[in-house]
C-alpha cells in the first residue's frame, strides 16, 4: 500500500499537471449583445498569456469570468481544477484587475494595501505589505496618497494587492497602462518572475511588444469568437508576407540582390533612408536573401520587421472575421 507521502507526492504531481484554465464553448449574452460565442481557452500553469482583440472583441467579459464578476450563461470553466459555480465569486488562487485596480483616492498606498487585504479576508500583515511594494516599485511613495499617483503607479499598486493574496493565476487588464520604460521593465520582471515560479499570468493589453516580450502563448478574439490560440512561434510561422526593414553596408548591391532573389519584393520609396532597403517576403524567403547578402560580403546592420508577427496577424484575422459578420 502506498505511503501517506507517497500518496500526497501523486496528488500534488496530478495538481501540477492539470491547466490553469480550463474553458469549454463559453458563452456569455447581455440582452441581444453576444459577448462571448463557443469560447475556448487553455493557460498551462507557470504561463503568461496574452488576450488580445480590438474593443468590443469580448476580452474583459472573458477576464471578468476569469475573476468571478461574471458567470457564464453556457460552457464550461475550471480554475486551478476546480469547477467554477454560477455564482459570483473570486475563484480560490485567483487575484487581479479588470478595468484599472480599485483604490482609494485618499488612503496611502500602503493603507490602500491593508484595506484591499481586508475585504479579501486577508490579514495583510505589515511585513507582506513592505515587501509587495517592494516587489512593484512602490516602497518610496507607501505613505503618499494614491489620489497624487499616475496612471502607472496606480497600476503598480493594484498589481501589489493582487500580489499580496499570493495568488496562484494573476488575471490582469492592461497592466502596463501609463508605465514610462524603466516602470514597464520593472513590471515585466515580476511577471517573469512570477511565472517561472509557478504562477499563470493571463493579461490583456492593446501593446502587442508587451505581449511579444512576455507571452509565450495567445489568444484573439473577434466579435465574442477565438479566431487564434496557441504560441507565438505559430503566428510568425503562419503563411503570410511581412515588410522587413534592413539595414546594410551597401544599398544599392543589396537592392540589386533582393531583386534577383525568388520570393522577394522590394518596396519602392518605402523608407527615406540612403541605408534601408525595405523588403515584402515570407520568412524562407527573408532567410534567402540574407544569406546571399553575406556571401556577398554586405553586411547587415539590422533586420526586424516593420509590423510586428502578432500584429500582422492581429490586423489580419480581426479583419477577416469582421468581413464575415
């Protein structure tokens, strides 16, 4: 017979295996709008997913379910394992923000954190408090009122509370709202760290470099549909022709190259700059022309595509499904 250990190892070896989320032809109507159609979603433990569509898309309906202040009106939804009721309620494990983190104006931050830790059922000791501002970048301005901070800071201090319940899947709504570059650096370091830790991240965000730089997975959603799941090597890997900018050491061989080069269109008067050389491709195309650009002995100072993967394909799915409405 198995050990009382042994069976506790299983069990938690079991916990680790199951998804974070998992949703099954989700579907949530308010009156005749159709928020959420058939939604399916997986987030594996230990991800950071990106949600991501044009306004109306359904993305905070779907990030509203996922933190219990909304229920579905058909399909299925586990969280951490545990089927999610009907009822409204934040899931066991679950902290977060939809629509900017609720504060109040007039407490301190660190009062702020206290308070939030209360309503939660938290005793948000003052040690815990410290050390989530810590974590954001806070610990400067704990004792200022939240009423003075910017739109980023106000951010980094709903993301210490939801930190302070030490969550297991942290659901956030544009997360780097109003961070300035050293603010959105220090942000994406705790989600990293978080993450490699074990806790899922699912975040929505219009600024497809924060979901390229973090994420190692998608979704996009389309008037209440999933039009795409799945890696974001998958999206760069999709059939389809990008402009990519390159920097090189001689303009006019290279011009004369990518000319000669199968798969290649040069764009014309795309970019006014003697060393850019602006070019259309698919990616074993791209790969072509950079090879006989260095056989060739030019170099190339830069390559990066002037639309990002995600983006392209953001542009192009969104479209497609509102052409067939």
């Amino acid at each position: 017979m198995p050990s009382l250990g042994c069976l506790r190892r299983r069990k938690k070896g079991l916990m680790d295996a199951l998804p974070a989320i998992r949703a099954r032809g989700i579907t949530k109507c308010f009156g005749d709008v159709v928020a959420l159609d058939g939604v399916d979603l997986n987030v594996a433990q230990g991800q950071i997913h990106g949600l991501v569509g044009p306004n109306g898309a359904g993305k905070t309906t779907l990030l509203g379910l996922l933190l219990g202040l909304a229920g579905a009106d058909t399909g299925r939804l586990e969280i951490l394992g545990t089927p999610v009721a009907r009822a409204l309620a934040a899931p066991d494990g679950v902290a977060g923000f939809v629509d900017g983190p609720g504060l109040y104006p007039s407490l301190t931050a660190r009062q702020n954190l206290a308070a939030l830790a209360a309503l939660r059922g938290h005793d948000g000791r003052a040690t815990e408090i410290d050390d989530v501002l810590g974590q954001v970048g806070l610990t400067d301005v704990a004792d200022d009122r939240a009423s003075g901070f910017s739109l980023g800071m106000r951010q980094r201090l709903g993301l210490a509370a939801a930190l302070l319940t030490k969550p297991r899947l942290l659901v956030l709504d544009e997360p780097s709202n109003g961070l300035d570059p050293a603010g959105k650096k220090h942000v994406h370091g705790v989600l990293a760290r978080l993450a490699a830790d074990g806790t899922s991240v699912v975040l929505s965000s219009h600024r497809m470099d924060d979901l390229e730089a973090l994420c190692s997975e998608v979704t996009i959603l389309a008037t209440g549909r999933v039009v795409f799941t799945g890696p974001l090597t998958k999206l760069a890997a999709e059939n389809r022709e990008l402009d990519y900018r390159l920097r090189i050491s001689d303009p006019q061989a290279a011009r004369q190259l990518a000319a000669d080069t199968t798969g290649i269109h040069v764009e014309d008067d795309a970019w006014h700059d003697a060393e850019v050389l602006v070019v259309r491709a698919l990616v074993p195309a791209l790969d072509d022309l950079v090879v006989r650009l260095v056989h060739a002995g030019i170099a190339v100072r830069e390559l990066a595509p002037m639309v990002s993967p995600l983006e392209a394909a953001f542009l192009a799915l969104t479209e497609q499904q509102e052409a067939i409405r």
